[in-house]
C-alpha cells in the first residue's frame, strides 16, 4: 500500500509541475534592480519549464515563459552576448532562439559564483540544446549547424 501511495505521490507532483500555470508572470513588475534579483527564481523555473516541455504551437505557458526570460534578460545586471556563433546554431527558428535565451540564463543562474566566459555560457547552452533537440518528442528540429553538434 506504501508503494502504491508513493507512486500516486509521484504522479500528482510530477502533473503538477508539467500543468504549471505561468499567467501571474505576465503582470510581474520590474521596477528597480531588486524586482530583477527577485525574480530570479520565477526565471529559472521558466527555463527549466521550457527545457522540461515539448514545443507546441499554442502553448500559452511556453510563449509566457519566454517573454518572462527576455524581459528579464532586458534589465537584468547580467549580461549576455548573442553573437554569430549562436545564431547560426539557432538560425531563423523562434523556439530554438526562445531556448537559446532560457539556456543562457539557466547556465547564469545555476553558476552564479563562477565566473563564465562568454564562450562558457555558449558551450553549456549548445549542449542543452542539442540534448532537448535530441529527443524526437520535444518536436523541434535542429538546425544544420545544431545537427553537427548533436553528431
């Protein structure tokens, strides 16, 4: 009975986490740079979302969750370079570019006292993109530049 209980435990957080609702990130305010630090943790959660869920087309949580992260990444004292090298991997495809922006602020925040190079960052979001496009059930296609990667 123990196990069967365990299991259903298992299952209501495991749905609960996949049936996030993301529609109070849409009201959030970034007024001053403590509403930025503050939100940092809604950040991360958004990422690991985003990084945890297949791409669909009408997906209201997906589409608020990278708003939220471009938002934040907008005023954050963070900084990020986008470069050629990141959009040949993502190339014209607005989900690949979306995860690109989640990843990078996924590595930030998971390494927060280590100092990353910016070709730190790119190596470690490559690798997760790579790993998420792998998966035939996420339903994103990998760019050219991406597939030599995932090789």
């Amino acid at each position: 009975m123990r196990n069967y209980l365990f299991i259903l435990f298992l299952v209501l957080s495991t749905s609960t986490f996949y049936g996030q609702d993301f529609n109070s990130l849409v009201n959030y305010k970034f007024n001053n740079s403590e509403s930025y630090i503050n939100a940092e943790p809604h950040v991360l959660e958004s990422a690991n979302y985003l990084f945890s869920t297949p791409v669909e087309e009408d997906n209201l949580n997906r589409l608020v969750a990278v708003q939220f992260i471009l938002k934040w990444m907008e005023g954050t004292d963070y900084t990020f370079n986008i470069d050629s090298k990141g959009m040949d991997l993502v190339g014209d495809d607005k989900n690949l570019l979306g995860l690109y922006m989640a990843g990078m602020s996924k590595v930030v925040l998971e390494n927060k006292n280590v100092k990353l190079s910016d070709t730190d960052i790119y190596n470690k979001v490559e690798a997760m993109l790579a790993n998420y496009c792998k998966n035939k059930e996420n339903n994103l296609k990998p760019t050219k530049t991406l597939k030599k990667v995932m090789k």
